[in-house]
C-alpha cells in the first residue's frame, strides 16, 4: 500500500472516530466517511448496549440467591445501587430498580 493511501486511511478514521458520537452526522461528508461513521456509531451502540445487558442480566442473579445472609450483604454493599447507577436513567431501569429494591426489603 502505498504512504498516501495509508494516511488518507488514517484520517478518514480518525474523522469517523471524532464524529462517532455527535447528534447528527455532519453535511458535506465524503460518501467512504458517511460509511465509517455510521459504522463506528453502530459498533459503539452494540458496545453500550451489551454492557447494560451484561449489568442487567447480573442484578436477575438477586433473584437466585438463597441464603438471607448473602442478600443482606448485596443490600449492605450497595450492589444493587452502585449497579442501577451505571445504567441509562430510564422510567423502566427505575422500574426495575424498585423492584430489586422491594424484593431485598424481605430479608
């Protein structure tokens, strides 16, 4: 490859990695630099959503718990919150959050 394709490479990936997150991709773009953009925002979705997936999925384990003891410890360690506290701030991760909340008050 030759040292210009290499840098035109550089930039547009730079450009799509600076412009991954703004609320609109800006006019004017470059057809190969719409692409990139679009594809990095897409992978950086998948990335956010899988991890909030991940936090979720994990505070379902609550429910699995057997002993009184260990729940008194998730309460006590503010797992629960420290959790809820990473995830987006939604009416349904509230939601699920007083849930959690209402089932460890039982113990």
């Amino acid at each position: 490859m030759r040292k210009e394709d290499l840098e035109f490479d550089r930039n547009l990936i730079l450009k799509a990695v600076e412009l991954h997150n703004v609320y609109k991709i800006p006019d004017g773009l470059s057809e190969k630099e719409v692409l990139l953009v679009k594809l990095v925002r897409d992978a950086e979705v998948k990335r956010v959503r899988t991890a909030n997936d991940l936090r979720l999925f994990k505070l379902t384990w609550i429910f699995d718990v057997n002993f009184a003891v260990t729940l008194k410890a998730i309460r006590e360690r503010a797992y629960v919150e420290k959790t809820i506290a990473a995830l987006p701030q939604t009416g349904d991760i509230q939601k699920v959050y007083h849930h959690i909340m209402n089932y460890l008050s039982r113990f």
